[in-house]
DNA sequence: CCACGTATGTCAAGATACTGACATGATGAT
DNA sequence: ATCATCATGTCAGTATCTTGACATACGTGG
C-alpha cells in the first residue's frame, strides 16, 4: 500500500515559490535601481550578453515577456547607448541586437550585484543543497512547461 | 581550506525562481479564468477564508500586494458580492473582510484547480523531496526578507 | 505563379500594480 | 490635556505589462 503525502505541506509550495521571488525581485530592485535599471531591463541586457545577436522575439521569449514588451524595452535601451540594433532587417524581417561597449561595463556591475543578491539568498544552503534546490525546482518547471 | 562551490550553477537559482513562478502563475491563470477570477483575486479569497475578518492592509501585506491595490480589489469583490466588509469602521478605522457564503464555494472550487496545478508542478517529486523543497526555498525566503 | 500560413516588429488600448498624497482615527510622550 | 507619531482606507497619477490589431517578409502547397 503506497503512503501518500498529506498535501497540507506541499500545498503551500505555491505560496512560498510565489513568496520567495516577490522578495527576490524586490531585492534586485533595491540593487539595481541606483544604476538606472530595473529588473526587466538587466534580465534583458543579461541575457543579450550570453546570447548576442538574437532577435527581439527570441529575447522576449527568454526574459518571459511579450513581444511588445521586449519591443519598448529595447527601444528605451537603445536611447540610452546601451543596446544597437542592426538597421537592415535580416532574413525575415528581424534585428539583431549586441550589447554597446559602454551596456558590457554596466551589465558587469549589475551582475556583481545580482550575485550578491543570490549569494544572499542562498547563504543558509550548505553542502549539495544549493544544487539539491536547482534540481527539484527544474523538476517544477519542467513539469509545469512540459504541458 | 574550505573548498568554494562554483558560483556558475547556484548564479542560475534567481532565474531558476523567476521561471517557476512565471509558470506557475500561467498555469494558475488557466484554470482560474473560466471561473471568473484573477489570480490575485484567488490569493485573496484564499487567504481571507484561511484569516476571516481581517483588514484590508493586514490582507495586503499577506497576499504580498500594496494597500491600494488591494483597496480596490476588495471593492471589485464586494461588487460582486463575493466579500462583505463591516461598513462602521472599527479601532483604527478598520473594516473588518469575510467572505459571503457564494465565495465560499467558488473557493472551494477554485482550492480544487489550484490544488491540481501544484500536484503537476511536484508530481516529479518523490519521497522526501517535497518537503526537501520547502525546507531549502523556506531558508532562501527567510535570507532575502531576514536582512 | 500565387495564395495561404507563419514569424517578426510595432502601434494602440486596456488592465493591473505601484508611489504619492490626504483624511481619519488611535497611540504615546511630554 | 495636548501634540507628535503612526496605521488604516482611499483617491489620483504614473509606470509597466498584456492583449488585439496591422504591416511586412519568408516559406510551402496548390
């Protein structure tokens, strides 16, 4: 006979996932706001810098945001010097976008203090639970996404 | 000599965190829009049958929203006679919330939904690994909101 | 060759959440 | 007793994200 979980526990994990990035954002605000960023637009610049020249649906599709979101996110940025896009349309319709010289210094510093955020975060775990989390939580997503 | 994990991979937990909730909030919106409710709106019946007459700011801290905008989610509910708010305000100009018997079984219905979400989003986790779970995501909520 | 489906980029409108500000009522210090 | 302080509830303005719609461009099947 199998034992089943109570679900009483485990139905809080919607909750607390939900409770724990709204402090995380909240955190990333606080660090990132005195360098004129806000969270959506250094996951933007972020992901550009590992992934240079990708489309803006691509990125949108990254960052989890619309298109159109992206589409203004990436106008706001490109008027400030810090993102350039390519001006003749590619195959289909598409435009590159690279990180400026000026965006890779600022995107290293918001990273330092990304990372101090998270170190935060996961300053209790010891041991292989730091990894332990990863897996169990992709095992979330991945079962959420693989609908 | 303490040897260091390699930041790479725990550098990934706060995008990691990002996705699930974005997921689950997806998700969560699927099911809950056929019965006519927001997830925020969800998350505050939810806690208020869980918390019966207590204030809208107390709600709004629970539910992780600000004051005014719980202010008037409490009145789109009260319009649609899913919540009752005492009208003579009480010690500090406080208007105690409950809800109405018909919220009570929207509700129920919707716990019903919600509970299915989560169940898909832990139904990969087996053994100890939900509670695993809440353990380590619970020391992350508390580092972030502890400082 | 040409229509159809699909994907990108953008504009406009609607919804939602936040910050600022104010009035009201309770608490505490002097 | 009186005034400063704080918490609640609400209104207004701002910012951001989303959905809907349209124009453009590539690909495929008729």
């Amino acid at each position: 006979m199998m034992i089943e979980k109570e679900p009483a526990e485990v139905e809080q994990l919607g909750l607390l996932i939900k409770e724990t990035q709204s402090l995380l954002n909240q955190r990333m605000d606080e660090v990132l706001r005195p360098l004129g960023l806000s969270v959506a637009q250094y996951a933007c610049l972020h992901t550009l810098r590992s992934a240079p020249g990708v489309t803006g649906s691509e990125l949108a599709r990254r960052v989890f945001v619309s298109r159109q979101s992206m589409s203004v996110l990436l106008q706001g940025l490109e008027k400030r010097g810090l993102v350039e896009r390519s001006q003749e349309p590619g195959p289909r319709r598409e435009r590159a976008a690279e990180l400026t010289e000026e965006a890779a210094e600022l995107t290293e510093a918001a990273d330092g203090r990304v990372r101090g955020v998270v170190s935060t975060m996961a300053g209790d775990l010891v041991g292989d639970e730091p990894e332990r989390l990863l897996v169990l939580l992709g095992s979330c997503r991945d079962a959420l996404q693989g609908d």
